[in-house]
C-alpha cells in the first residue's frame, strides 16, 4: 500500500537515534555559538539580527547543546542564537538538510537570511531542506531565534509544555495555598515568578547531506498472534525522492537478533514506487515463534534490529545508490481491561515503579547519567516508570527498552491550560510529535493524556488529544487524566466543576495519605483500581544540605530558605510537632518516615493486588535540582533511607505480615501508643506475594517476633506450600494471646535445599481506624 503526500513547507520530523542512516555526510553544528537575550523593549525596538547585515545585538558565548539557564544566563523569554560556519562542498548526488534533535521551546530559523520555518515543541526531532539558501564552500551565516516565554496565567498556560515548567518540584518558594496547603498550583500567588521556563538549543544539530533517495521515517506496529507462534510485523516507511521523476525500488525487510542469539528472517523484496516529494510504504513480516519483549521480572526483554534497504530498480532511470536504515523494536503485546487489569503478552502483571523527570533543565543530564537512572530503577526492583508530564532523550528509552522496564508515558501537559482553538490546534500538533517519536519503543506500553487536568482542560483539550492520540496509535490504552483510574471508559465531559469533584473523590489515583490528608493506616481502607502517585517530603542527607544550604540557612532551619528549595514545613510540622534537636535527627526522623510510608503502603496494596489494585507508582525518583521534596535520590543521585525500603518492599517475590486484633476488640481497634494498653490477642499472618511468571517453590518459613516489651512472643519453622504464579496468599498465621504492639518480626522464606527465596525485618502493627478524610478537587 502506498500514499503520497507534498512535500512539507515547514520543518519535517526527523528520526531519533534509534533511526541510524548507513549512507550520508554529516557536519556536526554543536560547539560555540553567539547569544543574545533579547529583551521585549529592544525586539519592539524593531532588531532584526536574521539579516546577515545585522551588526548590532549585545551578543555573548554560548555553547550549544545546552540550555542557557544551565549555563548561568538568568533570562526569561526570547533569546537570538548565531553561528556562521563553511560547510564542505555539496556532492552532486546529495541534498543538504539542516537537523535539530531539540530546541526548548519556539524556534524560528534562518539561513543566510533565508527563512526556513518554525517549530514548537521542547523534544521532537526536526529539520529543513536547505538548498536554496545554503552556500557550501562559503561562509554561511545560521540563525535561530528562540521563545521559552513564561505564562502569566498558569492555569491557563499557552505553551505546550508540562513538568519541566510546571509542577510541584520546581525552583519555587512553597507557600500555603487556597486549594492544597502548600501546593503550587491553581490558587499559585508566586506565579508566573520565581518559576524558570527552561529555554534554549539543548540537542544537537548538524548539517546533513543527504541521497537523492531516503528514508525519514520507519515505523513498525507488531501484532502478536494469540498462541504467541507467530507474530506481524508491520512496517511503514516514510521516503524522499528528490528527483524530479517517479523512482521504482525494491524495498527489502528484514529482522535480526539484536541482544540475544537467534535466527535473523528477511522478507520477499517488495517493489515500490517512489513518487517526487514524499510517500509512505507499508511493508510486511511474519515471524514464527517470535522472541518476546518482556520485562526484567517476567522473562527477558528480547529486541530484534530491523532493517530496511531501498535498492533501485532501474538505474538507467537516474543513478542513485541503495539506501538503508535500521530501527531496534520488540515484538509484544499489551492491553488494559476495563477493570485495570494490564496485561503483558497475555500475562497480568502488577506494576511496580516510580515517577521520574532527569532534571528541571534536561540538557543538564548526559545518556551515561539517564542510563545509570534507569539501571537504579532495576536495582530498586522497579518494573515500570511513568515520565511525568514530558519527554526524556532517546537514551533513556533505549535504556528503558533493554533492561525490560514498562513507560507510562505522559504528553507535556500539566495542570491547566488555555481552552482556545488556536491554542488546542497546537497542542495537538505537539502531541502528534511526541507519539510519532516514541511509538517504536517497545517499553513505551500507555499514553497518559494530562496530568491533573482542569474541568475545562478536561472537557475540550483532552477531548481533543484522545482522537488524535488514538488514530495515530490503536496499540497501546490511553488515560485521558492521570489523577483517575477507574473502570471502564472515562466520562467524556463534566457539566460542573462539582460533577467533577464527586466523580473524583471515588476514583482518585493519588495515595496522599499520611502526608497531604488522613493517616498513614488509611491505606487499608483504600481500593484504587492504581496508584499513580503516593509519598512524603524527606530531607537529603547532611553531606547534601550542607553543599545546598549555607550555614546560616542550615541550621537552626531558615525556613524561607528551605521553601526556596521546595520544603513544606507546615506539612512537616503536622507529622513532627516537636522540634528536633540536630540537623542529624531531623535528617534521620524525615527518611525513617518517609522510608516506613512506602514499606506500610507498597505491602499494604500488594496483599491486595487485583482487589482491585493494579500497580502502585512512588512519587519521585530523582531532584531535579538541589531541592528538598519527594525524592528517594537527591539531585546527586544519593540515595535516601527510602530508596532500600522500596527495594525491599518491590521485590518480585514479597514476604509480609499483617496483625489483626481478634476476639471482642474487633479489627481496627489499634492504638497510637500500644504501650499505653494492656496485652490482648491479636493474630499474626505471614503473606507471600508473587509477581513472577512461576510458583514459588517455598518449603520453610522461618519467624521470630518480639512485642513492644521485648518479649519474644512467637520463634518457630513450619513448612509451607508453594505459592502461586503471580498471586498474593496467607501461608501461615498464628494466635498470639497476651502481646502487645509493635511487633517486631524477622522471617525467612527458603526452597527444599534451604537457599533464601524472601526474607523480611519489619515493625508489624494492627490498623488503626481509618480517618475517612477523603480530599475534595474544589
């Protein structure tokens, strides 16, 4: 199948890395540029500095990629970058192209005064056909003006743009707020100041002569027969012919093991033709017993290369030579029922993972950091990530992609933006880019919409993003607002903003209990069908604070000091009346809370897995900058006491223990201070819970509990049965009269030959009544 369409006016898309060309020269343009923040009185002032007689400006250094705040330029706005550069004769079978792996926001560029076009987006890929206007052999002059505006209304923001502008986790003084103490949102007195829109040419660009014939695109769909013996694999192909006359090629597909031994497959060659402009060609290939994509936890993440190659029909018609390109894919399925049952190859799976942006200027992060990310999210037994409300370099999902690690990925939008049609135009545009971008990675399993939506933000903007998103990509499930997870489809509209509020209150996604609202025991009350945020402030350690704070800051606590760098005291203040008398102790009692949130609540929805809980997503993985918020790593990537508990309490195969009170008490009857009590009969139940692909063969469970006077109350070895594939049961349970909570309890799990298969060191305490505070969007 083949359809045609003109060429493009303006820039085109261009492939990431993963899209590696065989044939073509390359100049690289990164190095030194000049710079100019421009400021609104002097653009009004009429400078024009495209024109290449353009002699005045108040221009600097700069060095490209990167983004100008990460290197000391304190603007906001608009800003002009140059460089003039000799580019190397033109051979007479290339066409020159002028590519930009990103630029953050608005660009406009010219080219010896030539106007190329625009492009808005901070991480798509895009380029211009330069031959009318580039000069090979002379001196050429390159110009780029950039807009990276701040909003005055930021919830109703007019840049497409999300959490590398605007979320919690900025450089932005923590005030308590008319909506949710202390959270910068909607009732935001400190916007649009001191908020920084990062700006700038943050990726690569370079000249690119290209053949007469290429390829600009490949993008691959696989579809996995339901006995998982053969799998489609379906391939479009967007080409170039420069020419000025049809071309006829024989396209050649074909497959290749790409990190694990196999036999490669190629298909019959197919011939096409390759009209003036640009065409796209659909391309098949059956695979019979394919290897699968998996994820580190239920398999191996099996990746194929898969190349494409052009080889001319007809020579006589026009010499040009073969062209090929390569794509990594990998042949999976997954589905999401109406019941939030996700499904990997037709296998349920439960998600364990974290919420994750590098870093506030993302320019600020290499591919060697991004990787080392993403292989500390394995460490931490993580199988998922959600990439919140923006997108990350191509090394992150190819990192994501071979150490088998899901992506919930989220488009740029959070909070509240502007309801226009000019603005929703765009934002659509943006959206389309970020798809076509990441749709051939086979981490990249659901599209998440916006990221707490607005009611009008709901009823038109994600409206329109839903149409656009499914009809370029039926393959992956789509969340229309990821502050909702419920069954079945979501309400297209809501009359009121208190239809809204009621609808949410029963499906919120969010587990702010224990930090924002409620208590920390909550959790047992609650049924989320997912989790995509839960958490707790903590501070950094004391080798941080001190390179973040000066000593007059640090301690005693400058508290404005500390909210210009994201702290929440007064929500500190709630769990910690007390003041703690070192920074030591308060670094220590922070961590120790937050690290015992994420064990009770990780376990907690766990025992209940599909009940209805489908996966639990921390909330966050890394600072973005030197900050004190939600993070299990500082901005140095220094763990904090949480990111072991997490380890611990992600583990595929989970050994847990939960104590309920029994007899006249009846459950939820714990007290604050169990000391305080006297004994009573509670009963211990040891849970395994397995989220792996088999049985687990457990054939002793070992157990050593102390209570709350240190009293040993229970030490023994009892045999235990097998525990299910992918399942979550009581093996033993025990009757302990006379105790009293906390209990401290040390256990192992072992297999017939005695090797470890869990263990667990954990503080075991009955529910306490559930406060029933249920948080209101009004």
């Amino acid at each position: 199948m083949t359809t045609q369409r003109p060429t493009a006016a303006s820039a085109q898309s261009t492939p990431g890395a993963e899209m590696a060309a065989v044939t073509g020269f390359m100049l690289s343009l990164s190095g030194i540029w000049e710079f100019w923040p421009i400021t609104p009185e002097e653009e009004a002032a009429g400078a024009e500095p495209w024109w290449p007689e353009f002699a005045g400006g108040r221009w600097q250094p700069i060095r490209v990629p990167g983004h100008w705040q990460a290197q000391g330029v304190d603007h906001a706005g608009t800003a002009w970058y140059r460089r003039r550069f000799v580019p190397p004769p033109l051979p007479a079978d290339r066409v020159p192209y002028l590519e930009f792996d990103g630029v953050d926001y608005r660009a406009e560029v010219w080219l010896n005064g030539h106007y190329l076009g625009t492009h808005e987006g901070e991480a798509e890929p895009f380029a211009f056909r330069v031959a009318r206007a580039l000069r090979p052999g002379e001196e050429n002059l390159l110009v780029v003006r950039v807009e990276a505006p701040l909003d005055p209304r930021p919830e109703h923001k007019r840049i497409a743009k999300g959490g590398t502008y605007h979320w919690d986790c900025l450089p932005v003084e923590q005030r308590p707020l008319l909506d949710c103490p202390e959270v910068p949102s909607s009732a935001n007195p400190q916007y649009p100041r001191p908020v920084t829109n990062p700006g700038g040419i943050w990726r690569e660009v370079r000249l690119h002569y290209r053949p007469p014939v290429h390829i600009l695109r490949v993008d691959v769909q696989t579809w996995l027969g339901p006995d998982h013996e053969a799998a489609d694999v379906v391939v479009a192909i967007q080409v170039a012919n420069e020419g000025p006359r049809p071309r006829r090629a024989a396209a050649v597909l074909s497959l290749q093991p790409d990190n694990f031994v196999g036999d490669g497959i190629a298909a019959p060659p197919a011939v096409v033709t390759l009209p003036p402009g640009l065409s796209t060609h659909t391309l098949a290939l059956k695979v019979e017993w394919p290897a699968l994509w998996w994820t580190w936890d239920r398999g191996y993440p099996h990746l194929y290369r898969l190349a494409v190659e052009l080889q001319p029909v007809e020579p006589a018609e026009g010499f040009w030579a073969p062209v090929r390109a390569e794509r990594r894919i990998g042949i999976r399925s997954f589905h999401k029922d109406p019941e939030w049952g996700l499904y990997l190859n037709g296998q349920r799976i439960f998600a364990r993972g974290t919420n994750y942006l590098s870093a506030h200027f993302l320019s600020a992060v290499g591919p060697e950091e991004r990787r080392r990310d993403v292989a500390l999210m394995r460490e931490a037994n993580m199988n998922m990530v959600r990439v919140f409300s923006h997108v990350e370099p191509p090394e992150f999902y190819d990192a994501c992609d071979e150490l088998g690690i899901l992506v919930w990925q989220d488009l740029p939008f959070q909070w509240g933006y502007e309801s226009t049609p000019e603005f929703i135009a765009r934002a659509v545009a943006v959206a389309r880019g970020v798809v076509e971008q990441l749709r051939n990675h086979p981490s990249v399993v659901l599209w998440c919409l916006h990221s707490e939506s607005r009611l009008h933000d709901y009823n038109k903007l994600d409206e329109a993003l839903w149409h656009a998103v499914a009809a370029m990509d039926p393959t992956r499930p789509i969340v229309k607002d990821s502050v909702l997870a419920h069954p079945g489809d979501p309400p297209a509209y809501f009359r009121t903003l208190e239809d809204l509020d009621r609808f949410t209150r029963q499906h919120f996604s969010v587990l702010w209990n224990g930090w924002y609202w409620g208590a920390l025991d909550d959790v047992e009350a609650y049924r989320p069908y997912f989790v995509t945020e839960c958490g707790t402030q903590s501070l950094p350690g004391v080798e941080t604070l001190r390179e973040m704070l000066s000593p007059d800051e640090l301690w005693p606590p400058d508290w404005e000091a500390w909210r210009r760098r994201g702290f929440q005291p007064n929500i500190y203040r709630r769990w910690f009346p007390r003041e703690a008398p070192s920074l030591e102790a308060m670094v220590a009692e922070s961590q120790e809370y937050q690290a015992r949130f994420y064990r009770r609540v990780i376990e907690s929805l766990r025992r209940r897995k599909y009940q209805p809980t489908s996966g639990v997503l921390q909330f966050h993985f890394v600072d973005t900058w030197p900050a004190i918020t939600w993070s299990i790593l500082d901005h140095k990537r220094r763990p904090k006491a949480a990111f072991a508990a997490i380890r611990a309490a992600f583990a595929p195969v989970l050994l847990t223990f939960t104590l309920e009170p029994v007899g006249d008490q009846g459950p939820g009857t714990g007290t604050a201070d169990p000391l305080s009590a006297g004994p009573a009969a509670y009963t211990l139940a040891a849970w395994v819970v397995n989220d792996t692909a088999a049985p687990v063969a457990a054939a002793a469970l070992s157990v050593t509990a102390t209570d709350a006077t240190g009293r040993v109350v229970l030490e023994e070895r009892r045999p235990v049965q097998p525990v299910d594939t992918d399942a979550s049961q009581v093996v033993a349970r025990w009757h302990l009269p006379g105790v009293r909570p906390p209990l401290t309890v040390r256990a192992a799990l072992v297999d017939r030959e005695g090797r470890p298969l869990a263990t667990a060191e954990a503080e075991v305490t009955p529910p306490a009544p559930p406060t029933g505070e249920i948080p209101s969007m009004l």
